[in-house]
C-alpha cells in the first residue's frame, strides 16, 4: 500500500496527484494507492507523526518498507515500487 500524504494547498502534492492516480490504475496489481488529506484527517496525521508534506510511504505486511519525505517524480516512484516488489 502506497500511502501519500497531501494537502491541497500543496502545490508540490497537486503535481505528484495525476502521475500518482496513474500509478493506482498502471500497477493496481503491485500496488495500492491511498491518498491522506492531512487537513481532513489531522489527528491520523498527528499520530503518525507527519509534519511535513507531501510524504509518501510505502507499506508492505503491515510495516512501512519506504518512505519520500518532498516531491519524487513519476520515474523514480514507479522505480523504488518495482524494487520493493
């Protein structure tokens, strides 16, 4: 599960959005994509310690396996899935 922390007022997080609901459809099979709103969703945020956005992290077996603290771009996303396969 690839989880992406976001706001909208982010503008680095709205540029990660149309190559992340790509990735959700492209590689639904190897990954699922969930999207936090952190202002919605303040207290989930607070518990796992998010302070900073956009973070992305990568869960597998109910651990966090990888984690992208800042914008990452759609290629090195996709390569950092495929290496966690």
């Amino acid at each position: 599960v690839l989880v992406d922390f976001y706001a909208d007022w982010c503008a680095p997080c709205m540029k990660m959005k149309p190559f992340l609901d790509k990735i959700a459809v492209d590689m639904s099979q190897e990954v699922k994509v969930l999207r936090v709103d952190v202002e919605t969703h303040k207290s989930l945020a607070n518990e796992l310690k998010i302070s900073a956005i956009p973070i992305l992290r990568l869960y597998k077996n109910n651990s966090m396996v990888w984690e992208q603290n800042g914008f990452i771009g759609e290629k090195e996303l996709r390569e950092a899935i495929n290496k966690l396969k």
